[in-house]
C-alpha cells in the first residue's frame, strides 16, 4: 500500500528553473500520489499558488527572474496556509536561516535524494490530518489554543502563524513544563526518521516567540531551559 495514499488529494507545486530536476521531483511525488505541478519561473510560481492554492510548495531560492526570498515573502503575505519548503545549496546557509525566519517550513539542502524529498513533504502534510472534534481548546491565562480550528489567540488578538509555528505552540502546550530537547521535537513536531541539523528549532522558537510573547526576550509561556531545550509553562 502507498504510504503517502491518505495524502493522495493533496497538491504540490515545485518552483524550479532547471528542467532535469523540476522533472525527477515532479515524478517522485506523482508516483507517491500527489497532484503536482511544475513553476520554473518566480512569477509563475506565483500565479499558480494563487490560483491553485497548494498544500506544499517545494520552492528554489535561484530562480531567473525573481530572488526565491523575495517569492516566499509574497506568497506568505497572501496565504500562510501553504506549507514551504526551500530547496537551497550548501553555500546559501544565510539565506536558509532568512528563509525560516520569513516563515519556510523546512528546506532540503543541494544535492538530495527526491525519495527523502518526498518524505520531507509527507511529514510537512502529516500534521494537518484532521484531529478529533472532540478535542477542546487549550486555556492559558490571556492564551487560547484551539487545535479544532488550528488557531491561537492572545488577550483575543488572532496569532498570524504559520502551519509549523502552530504544530510547535501546540505540542508543547499540549505537554506543559515538560522539558523537550531540539532532537524531540524535531521527532514530535517535524516527525522526521533522519535529520542532520536541528537549527530549524531554534529559529522556529524565536519566530514562535515573536509572535506570542508580549516581551519576547523574556518569555513567559515558551521557556528555554539551558542545556536542555524548550518547555511551555502555563
């Protein structure tokens, strides 16, 4: 059986200028059974997530026309349902981080194995099954998780967050004043069998951070325990 068949409906757009690996990747997660389409331009990719609105987009950041940074920003100022993930070279870590910090999900570095592409997207897609109805919002003093709706409040205030930043605020208040490691979380929140770099927490986090506490330098639900990692305090 396809273990990617409960997410058969889902759609995939992969930006990317270089014909041969646009195609291998476009095949790979055709054959996992995803709807994919193919943008080799920035503009393109632009026009079709607005009006296809993808899942996932699996996203260059050297595009011919426009900066991939630049693509990513305008389509999270549009829609921040679609989950990204960048496709970047080993040189580009700067713009990886930058990419996180402007609301990338994940990133697959240069060269890769599309299987582990294709596992990459899977596990973006994994958190968003439906949960069960019955499952009641999360009450923290001036905070309100709803994991029904996927939303949070703070005093009333709708949180902007991305699908990720989310899935984190979620785990960890669905666990409060457990301590969590980065390789915890990246098992629990990211769901990932294999990973070499845990960064993507920490940028997460401070992303988290800057959206919910009120003085992000010193949080008051999302807790750093050096040496250790993170925890929720309620």
């Amino acid at each position: 059986m396809n273990p990617l068949a409960h997410h058969a409906r889902a759609k995939v757009l992969v930006v990317e200028d270089e014909p041969a690996i646009a195609d291998v990747v476009a095949r790979y997660l055709k054959r996992a059974g995803y709807e994919t389409t193919v943008a080799a331009t920035g503009q393109s990719a632009l026009r079709q997530s607005e009006a296809a609105r993808p899942d996932v987009v699996v996203l260059d950041l050297m595009l011919p026309d426009l900066d991939g940074l630049e693509v990513m920003r305008r389509m999270r100022r549009d829609d921040r349902r679609s989950a990204i993930i960048l496709l970047t070279a080993r040189a580009e870590e700067s713009d990886r981080i930058v990419g996180l910090r402007l609301g990338a999900d994940d990133y697959v570095v240069k060269p890769f194995s599309p299987a582990e592409l294709v596992a990459r997207v899977d596990a973006v897609l994994r958190r968003i099954d439906p949960l069960p109805e019955r499952e009641a919002p999360l009450r923290f003093d001036r905070l309100l998780i709803d994991p029904a709706a996927r939303t949070a409040e703070f005093d009333r205030r709708l949180l902007e967050l991305t699908q990720r930043e989310f899935d984190l605020l979620l785990f960890l208040a669905r666990h409060p004043g457990q301590v969590f490691t980065r390789n915890q979380l990246m098992d629990h929140v990211w769901r990932y069998t294999f990973y070499t770099d845990t960064s993507t927490v920490t940028v997460h986090i401070r992303r988290l951070r800057a959206k919910l506490e009120p003085d992000p330098a010193r949080p008051r639900h999302v807790e750093t325990v050096w040496g250790v990692g993170y925890r929720f305090a309620p």
